[in-house]
C-alpha cells in the first residue's frame, strides 16, 4: 500500500520540475555557491504553505476549487483555477521542451521524443485510477534522486562560500527566480485535491509529509546548484549543444547523461503532477465530476506540446516564468490562508496564532522576492 502522506512527497518532488532544474543550475553557474543558504531558507515558506493547503484537504476531504466555489463564488473559483492552468500551460511548455531537449541527448531528435511524451503523459492518466499512478510517480520520483544524487558524487564539493548578499540586479533577479520556483501555483491545487482523495489523512500525517517533501524539495535544488557550480559562466542550459558542453566542463559523459535521466524523470513527474492539479481545479471550480478533468488534462496539453515545434528555444524564457508565477500564485495563496483560518470551514483545526501568522509570512516574502526582482 502507499502511506498515507504521498501527495506531498509527490507534490514536493514535482515543484523540482525542470524550470526549477534549469533555474538552479543557472544560479550555480552565474554564483557558484552563494545561493546556497537562499534555498535552504526557501524550505520555511515551502513548508507552511504547503502545510495549509494540505490540511485543507485532509479536514474537509475537498479540494482547493470545490471549496472556494461552496464558500466564496463560483466566479472567484473559476477565475483562480483558470488563472493557474494558464499559468501550467506555460510549465508544461518547459517540461515538454526539457524532455526533447535531454532526450536529445541521447540522439533521439525532438519531432519523435515530443510526440513519445505526449503520449505517455496521457494515457498515464487515462487509466484513471489515483492509486495506481502515484507507484508509478514514486517510483519515477525515485529514479530522480539517485541520478541526481549519483551526479553529485562524481562531481564533488567545490571548496566555496555558501553564504553570500549582493543588491547586484541579475543576482536578484536569481533569488526572485528561485522563490518563484519554491511554491508554484498548481501545487495548492493538487496537495488539497490529491489529500482529500487518500483516505484516513490526518493532520499531523499531512505536516510530517510535507516537512519531509519540503527539506528533500530544497535539498534537491541545493545539489543542481552544486552540479552548476564550475560550469563556464557562458554556458548555454537551454540547447542540447550548450548542455553538452557545459557537463563536458566539469565532469565528462556520466554527469551529463545522469543528468540527462534525471531531467527527463523530474520534466514528466511534474507533466502528470500539474496538469492533474490544474484539472482538478478547473473541474471543481466548475462543479464538474473528476471524471471529466481527463479531458481538461488532455486540452492544456496540445498547446504545450505544439509551441516548442513553431518556437524552437521556449526554454529561454524559464527564468522570466518563474518570476511570473510569484505573481499568479498571490490569489490562490491568499484563498488557502484565509480558508484555513476560517473555524467554519476548518472547525477546531483552523490556523491560529503562530500557524496563521508563519502561513502569511511565508506567502508575503514569496511575493515580496518577486517584486523586488521587477524593480
């Protein structure tokens, strides 16, 4: 059986997707080291957010959209879902142009590994049953961390500084990019949705989870930042080429096709995880049986898959969409801390005193970083 906490660890693995990847290796590069404090921090907001959203589920056995929809409207829920699946529309792009970009590693050319994943992508999901897919997301989350912890061991500790401040604009800039990375949209969504389905979730279950997920979630990003550090400062992360290159620089073939395995695991185990949280919102949010979010799932991803065939270098653009969803998670953010402290809805497990205050500092300095980056 599976314990009872895996929609988090799941929830936690899948916010390593592989914008977050390519944004940690870029801070790697550009500042070695330096960053490596920032998201060890990051683990605080990621925790109490999380934590809220999960405990929202596990005490009302609903969903982030159904629960909006029941007690504010369904205009407001319908407005938050439908901002969050633009917004997963846009991370798909980068999961699908990252997997034909590791794929091509391997020699496998885009116009054949983008159609591959699409296909994979949906027909995981058409089998429909919950259970079932989250051993297969385990074991693919699983796969992950040892080809990225295998990576590590071949490539070593460089002797650096892991604490560093500057007002520099571009190293700003990478801190808002890593809070945006830290707690994106859909996993509001889909830790409510995906708790309140497992029976028998408990609250306390729910904040051990998501402890454990939130520490693993920052570890992981901490070791692409260490995998980063010591590539040339021109390394090109967004092309086969330039990725090649760049693992040739500090470690050989190894590195570069672990990292390769590892990519692929992170981009599709965060394909499944945020368009099943984007489906679920928008069913809900629109009063529609689950049945029905399979078709929602599959709808966001036809775009996502064309986009990187008419614009062959979306990937580019990752930083700027990280900083971007800072900003777009401010109104579901705001909905599950109010929620949550909400006794109707929450009854004798809504957040007070130092739960309701660390869930809404936690929120405001997420946003805060991404201001800061648009100054």
């Amino acid at each position: 059986g599976c314990t009872r906490g895996d929609p988090a660890w799941l929830v936690m693995i899948a916010d390593v997707d592989a914008a977050s990847i390519l944004t940690g290796l870029e801070s790697g590069v550009a500042y070695q080291y330096d960053l490596v404090w920032f998201l060890l921090l990051l683990i605080v907001p990621l925790f109490f957010v999380q934590e809220a959203a999960g405990r929202i589920g596990a005490v009302t056995g609903k969903g982030l959209g159904e629960l909006v929809r029941e007690t504010r409207s369904r205009r407001a829920s319908l407005a938050i879902a439908l901002s969050v699946a633009a917004a997963d529309v846009a991370s798909y792009v980068a999961e699908y142009a990252a997997i034909a970009l590791a794929l091509g590693l391997f020699g496998v050319p885009f116009y054949l590994s983008l159609p591959v994943a699409f296909v994979a992508h949906i027909s995981l999901v058409a089998r429909g049953r919950y259970v079932w897919l989250e051993r297969i997301l385990l074991a693919v989350s699983a796969v992950f961390i040892v080809t990225v912890g295998s990576a590590l061991m071949v490539r070593g500790v460089l002797p650096d500084n892991p604490v560093y401040l500057s007002t520099n604009p571009s190293f700003v800039f990478l801190l808002a990019a890593n809070a945006g990375a830290v707690v994106m949209p859909f996993m509001l969504f889909y830790q409510s949705s995906a708790t309140a389905e497992k029976v028998g979730s408990t609250v306390r279950g729910v904040r051990r989870e998501t402890l454990i997920g939130a520490v693993a979630s920052e570890t992981l990003m901490v070791a692409f930042l260490m995998l980063g550090a010591g590539m040339p400062a021109t390394a090109d992360l967004f092309t086969t080429s330039g990725v090649a290159a760049a693992f040739a620089a500090v470690g050989g073939w190894f590195l570069l096709y672990a990292f390769a395995v590892g990519l692929v695991a992170a981009a599709f185990l965060a394909l499944v995880v945020i368009s099943l949280g984007s489906a679920w919102g928008v069913v809900e949010a629109l009063g529609l049986p689950r049945a029905r979010a399979f078709w929602i799932y599959t709808a966001e991803s036809v775009p996502a898959v064309i986009i990187p065939f008419l614009y062959p270098h979306p990937l580019t653009l990752v930083l700027v969409l990280m900083v971007l969803l800072v900003f777009i998670l401010i109104g579901p953010g705001v909905l599950v801390g109010t929620l949550a402290g909400d006794k109707r809805v929450m009854g004798s497990e809504a957040s007070q005193g130092f739960w309701k205050a660390a869930y809404w500092v936690s929120l405001s300095s997420i946003v805060f970083c991404g201001v800061i980056a648009l100054l």
